[in-house]
C-alpha cells in the first residue's frame, strides 16, 4: 500500500496530542527540540535573562508543535480503544 503515511508521531490514546516518537525522524526532532532547551538555559541564563529565555522556548516549542502537527497523526480528542470513535 503506497498510500500508508509514516508518522513520525502517534496519537495519545487519552486526550489530544502527540505521544512519544514512533521514527527515527521524530526521535531526531525531540531529541534536537531537547538539546536547543539546554543549550538555550547556557546562553539566555534564565536568573538573569528570563524574559528571553522564556521567548526562546516558546518559539522551540511553537516549532516542535508544528513539526508534530505536519507530521504525525491528526490531533483529536481520543478516549482510549481502538481509536476508531
């Protein structure tokens, strides 16, 4: 079947969102999203620049929610089964 998507997230089985990756692609995201974080808390210290510190994990975070949205599952509210309801 040519037309089965790989996504590099699944859906949680409760509740709406992404869990943890489900391909290397998506491990290479977090992983990346993770390390940006850290060296983020070196180069904007958040005791004394926390204003920006705070901007640049938003704009991170903001990125890795898009990067999630484009390719992983379609976020729906999921109560748990099969996820066919």
């Amino acid at each position: 079947m040519a037309n089965d998507k790989q996504y590099w997230f699944p859906a949680k089985r409760y509740g709406w969102g992404w869990g943890l990756p489900s391909s290397w692609q998506g491990w290479i995201v977090l992983c990346t999203y993770i390390a940006l974080v850290g060296l983020g808390f070196f180069v904007f210290p958040p005791d004394k620049q926390l204003g920006l510190y705070l901007a640049y994990v938003g704009v991170l975070t903001v990125l890795l929610v898009a990067v999630c949205w484009l390719k992983g599952e379609p976020p729906r509210w999921r109560w748990g089964g099969d996820g066919s309801t």
